[in-house]
C-alpha cells in the first residue's frame, strides 16, 4: 500500500515538473518571435499586432505595449464506469467544455529612428 502512495506522489511530482518546463519553453518561444522584430522598423509590428495599447516616452526612446487577449472553448469527452445491478460495469461518456479567456503581453523599445531594439513576451501567448 505504502509502495503505491509513494508511486502516484512520484507521479504527481513527475507531471508538474514536466508541465513547469513546457510551460517555460512556450513562454520562450514567444519572447522569441518577440525578440526577431528587432532592427526592424516599428511600423512593420503595428502591421503585424494592429495597434499598441501604449506608448510611452522614456529618455533612451519609446515603448510599445501590444496586448492580445482572446476567449477559447473546447470539448472533450470524459469516461468513467457505473455498476449495474447485476455486477457488471458499464462506461458511460460525457463531453464536457473547457472555456476562458488569456492574455499576451508584447512590448517593443524602439529607439528615436523608429527601430525596435529590445522586445520581450509575458503572459499566456498562444
């Protein structure tokens, strides 16, 4: 008993880390896509994200904040087993839906020549 406890901590354990290094690996790949817009004029990205939600002035030049937000919804099926009145189990499939909402944070600095050079990504980018 004490052998499977320790099995499915062991298990739990596993699964967050692995979901924490996707989690991070995602997040990279998007400050990357963010980080290949730079040396690249900021008219290009405003094509690309529309329009920022910010802009402001610092001494070095300006920033630039793009957020992207969006609602998602899914489906997917759930089986369990109910036991009949003679002993038997039968599955039974439910779908269920999984909805919400992320938001993605872009930011771009750009000098006063109107080029990025510095970017980054935070948040849930898809």
């Amino acid at each position: 008993m004490l052998d499977r406890f320790l099995k499915s901590v062991a298990l739990i354990l596993l699964t967050t880390a692995i979901t924490g290094c996707v989690t991070e690996a995602y997040y990279s790949r998007a400050r990357q896509d963010a980080k290949s817009w730079i040396g690249h004029p900021i008219q290009e990205v405003i094509e690309r994200y529309g329009e920022p939600k910010t802009v402001k002035t610092d001494g070095q030049g300006k920033k630039y904040n793009f957020v992207e937000y969006a609602d998602y919804s899914y489906d997917y099926d759930v089986s369990h087993y109910e036991q009949l009145p003679d002993g038997r189990l039968q599955e039974k499939v439910t779908t269920q839906t999984q909805t919400g909402y992320y938001t993605c944070i872009s930011v771009f600095f750009v000098d006063a020549a109107g080029v990025v050079t510095d970017a980054t990504a935070k948040g849930e980018c898809q």
